[in-house]
C-alpha cells in the first residue's frame, strides 16, 4: 500500500514562486491499479519525481506500508527507493548491456549475485513475453518491446509499489492496449500499481480507481465505478461524456443509468408515464471495470414537465439531471 498525505511541492524560481503539488492525498492499496489524470502543468511529474523519491516535497509525507520516505535520511531513502518500481514514457536502457543485463542492473547495483540476478532477469523476461529475446540488445527491439523490458527492470528489485509514468504516450494504438494488457496481468495481491497518464483510454482499460490532478489538487478521486456513477462529475463526463455539441434546441435531460438498469427500458417507461415521447439525441454506452454504463441525452417536448421527467428517470434508479447543469466550463472540456 502506497498513502500520500497532504503533499505540497513548491518551486521557488528568480520571477515566481509556483505551488506544483497543493495538498495531495491519496492511498493506493496493494493488488488495485489506480490512475492518476491531469492535463498539462497539473503536476503529474513533480508528483512522479516526488513519490519515486528523485524530488524531496516541501511538506507532507509519503509512506509504502510501514516506510515513511519523506522522513528518511539519504542512506534510507536509497533502500526505500527500492520499494517503488519505475517505468517511464521511454525505457531508457543501456544500449551496450543485452537485454538480460538491462533487466538485472538494478540487482547489480543492489549487489545481488550475478547468478541469481540473471536467473531473476530471466524469469522476469518469461514474464513479460521476452523470453526469447535474453540476448538481444535495444536497438533490436521495438517501442513496445523495450516498454516490457523496461517493465521487468522495474520489477528486477520485488518493488511494493509500481509507479508508471506516461506508460504508452510514445506507442501506438494497438502496443498500447498490449502494453495495458501486460501491466493488468502483472496484478498482484501484494503489489500496488499507479498509472500516471494524460490518456483517458488508459483509464479506462486497466484502473479499478482514479484521481483527477488540477492545479496541483485531487479534485475528484474514488473507484472508477463511483466516479462514473457522478453524472455531474468531471471524470464521469470525461470518462463518459456526450459531446456539448450533441444537442438540439429546446429542454434537454441527460440520464445514466449503470449495470442491470442500463439494459432495462427506462425510457420508454418514462415516456409513457408523462404521456410524451421523450427522443434520444445523443448517447456513449461503456463497459467499464465490469459494468456497463448507459448515458444519454433526451430532449423533452414543449408543454412536458422536465423535473418531473427526471424525477421519474431517478426513482427508476437513474441518475438525471437538466443537460444545461452539466454543459458549464468543464462540459466544454470534457468535449474537447
Ligand atoms: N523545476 C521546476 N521549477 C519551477 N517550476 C516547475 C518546475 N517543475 C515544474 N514546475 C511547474 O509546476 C507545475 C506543474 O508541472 P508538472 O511538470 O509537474 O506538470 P505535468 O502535469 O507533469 O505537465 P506535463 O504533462 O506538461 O509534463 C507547472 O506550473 C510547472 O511550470
């Protein structure tokens, strides 16, 4: 388990003085894979350099299980930086080094025997589906490729936390999702994963939770499923946004509907209980962690109530609001 208690990072520079990280705090359990979002300049890397122990933060702590790395000394921080795993937009490998040795530098360093860490190397290549390729050297390889050796040398020192930092920016479509495949498999009951990114597929793919990082603050965080449920939610627009330009003048409703209520005819059952047809305009189906979520956009005739349509969609179990409540800065956004 990985906790971060109010962290704040500021950098002091000749012109201004710039609060990257304002009071973030987060707990990470071991087996859950939890994604971080921002957009640019929200303070994703300076929380990655912060919690890979690369940047000291100004206050607050960082603890994995029962290790406090804000408060350890130089000496201890070297083996508390052992407990988090690293991967990086790009894998930085030695280019001199085989593949196998790329994957056991971390245990030389650590002064792990060469046998042993070679036979570790090994088994954490089978892992990463290169186990055929021990002795091949980077430039043989592809993106994607050296993005798996990147993941077994991060994995070299049995790390409890694996940090991913804009783990497929630099891959296409389909290494991405193969990529996200093999961290998903990499799950483990005693292994706590965070996944830094910017690309909201990621998200969607492998998270069981997530945060939205703005301005240096979470401000939405919970498991993917809670999030998504917040019709009226950033990340829920985001993650299952309609399009503000998906509208028609008039009234219009937005509804969400999530598990066995998305395949049930709400609809229609709302229809008939105002006595008017309410027409779907716009809609995004999701199956996400597990469950399927259903949102669309309603337009209600002249002379039909829209509260009460709404008041009917919510006591089917729906979530529903006015479309006019949710199209405000963040909407436009989420549309983008
Ligand atoms: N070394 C530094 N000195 C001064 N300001 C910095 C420094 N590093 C980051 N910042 C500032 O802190 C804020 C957060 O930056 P950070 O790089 O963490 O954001 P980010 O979400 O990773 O953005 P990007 O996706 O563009 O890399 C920004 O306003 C940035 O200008």
């Amino acid at each position: 388990m990985i906790s971060v208690t109010n962290l704040v990072k500021e950098y002091r520079t000749a012109s201004r003085d710039v609060r990257a990280l304002d009071g973030v705090t987060l707990t990470v359990p071991a087996g859950e894979i939890h994604g971080i979002i921002g957009h640019s300049g929200a303070g994703k890397s300076t929380l990655v350099r912060c919690l890979a122990g690369l940047d000291r933060p100004t206050s607050g702590d960082i603890t994995i299980n029962d290790a406090n790395l804000t408060t350890a000394t130089a000496k201890d921080l070297r083996s508390a930086r052992r407990r988090i795993g690293l991967v990086f937009q790009h894998a930085n490998l030695f280019d001199a080094r085989t593949v196998l040795d790329n994957v056991a530098y971390p245990q030389e360093i650590a002064g792990v025997k060469k046998s042993e860490r070679r036979a570790r190397a090994a088994e954490l290549l089978e892992l990463v589906g290169l186990g055929d390729a021990t002795q091949v050297y980077p430039s043989q390889l592809s993106g994607g490729m050296r993005q798996r050796v990147g993941i077994a040398r991060a994995l070299a020192v049995n790390p409890d936390v694996l940090l991913f930092d804009e783990p497929t920016s630099a891959l296409d479509p389909r290494t991405t999702d193969e990529i996200l495949d093999l961290i998903t498999h990499l799950r483990r009951p005693d292994l706590a994963m965070i996944v830094i990114t910017h690309e909201m597929h990621v998200i969607k793919r492998i998270c069981d939770s997530v945060s939205l990082l703005e301005r240096g603050q979470i401000v939405e965080s919970g498991s993917l499923t809670d999030v998504v449920s917040t019709l009226s939610g950033k990340l829920s627009q985001q993650l299952l946004g309609i399009s503000a330009h998906e509208s028609v003048p008039g009234t219009l409703v937005d509804v969400l509907s999530r598990g066995s209520d998305a395949a049930r005819p709400v609809i229609a059952h709302t229809s008939a209980a105002v006595g008017a047809e309410l027409a779907i305009i716009a809609g995004s189906v999701e199956h996400l962690a597990g469950t399927t979520f259903s949102h669309l956009r309603l337009a209600v005739p002249e002379g039909t109530d829209a509260a009460e349509v709404i008041r009917i969609l919510k006591s089917q179990g729906a979530d529903a609001c006015l479309t006019s409540e949710l199209q405000g800065a963040d909407a436009q956004e989420a549309a983008a």
